[in-house]
C-alpha cells in the first residue's frame, strides 16, 4: 500500500509524535560503605538500540544507556535508562527506511537519554555522568557489517 501511495504522489511523512522516558533503574548495591572509600572510579557505558513497529506506519525507536560504575572490584552504582520515541514514518522507499529507523530516531531520542542519564546519578549524589555523543551512523553502519559478516 505504501508503494501504491508513493506511486500515486503522496508526499513522504517523517513525524515524531512523542519521545518518552520508558524505563530507568538506579542501585547502588554496597552504599553506604563504598561512598566513603577513596579512589578513582571506573565508567562503563553501553548503547543499545531497539527499533518495533507498532502499527501501521508507526515505529517506537528505543535507546538505552547502561552505566556502570566502579570502585576497585565493587559496584559504586549502575544506572540504566531507556529513552523511547515513536515515529509516523509513511511513503519512504524500502530502502531509506532502516536507515532512517537506526541512525534519525535515535539521533533524535538520545539527546533526552542523555539529559536522564546525567540529571538521575546527579541526584543520587555523584557527579553527573555526560554521555558522549554518538555517532549513530557509524554504529548502523557497524552492526549492518556484523550482520553481513554473520550471514
């Protein structure tokens, strides 16, 4: 159909309808102890992203963050957010629509993710954690290789 309405003229639709924050979870598993040791802490961070449709043009596109933070062999804290935004995405061709799915959205959701993500370890008493920009493109790209490679 939607080739149908491509052939037929119809203009191609890129709407965000709404961005939202679908999850978040902070534990700090060794307070209070841990928040008095003395040491430089180590910061890992993981993205993933998750694209569903969820009707008729309608696409949710999810990005989330995992922080986790250590002192020595311990858990100082671990942070997890995931950032969601739908899209009324209509009349693309096949090809641009993977990525528009992985590399836009995500571009558009992750801004909010990051404010999440600084503004909840703020509020749990640390110094906030700024996620660096990612460069979604080159992340598609990646996994678009991976999936080659694995087939």
């Amino acid at each position: 159909m939607a080739d149908e309405q491509a052939a037929a003229g119809e203009a191609p639709v890129f709407q965000i309808q709404r961005v939202y924050l679908k999850d978040l979870s902070l534990e700090q598993p060794n307070s209070p102890q841990i928040l008095v040791e003395q040491g430089q802490p180590n910061v890992d961070i993981n993205l993933q992203v998750e694209v569903a449709p969820i009707a008729e043009g309608m696409f949710e596109v999810a990005v989330t963050a995992t922080v986790t933070t250590t002192l020595g062999e311990r858990t100082l804290f671990l942070c997890e957010a995931k950032e969601a935004g739908i899209f009324e995405i209509r009349n693309i061709e096949p090809e641009q629509m993977q990525p528009i799915l992985g590399i836009a959205c995500p571009g558009i959701v992750y801004p909010y993710l990051r404010a999440v993500v600084a503004d909840v370890i703020s509020r749990a008493g640390f110094p906030p954690v700024h996620l660096a920009e990612v460069n979604f493109q080159a992340m598609y790209e990646a996994q678009q290789g991976q999936v080659a490679g694995n087939a």
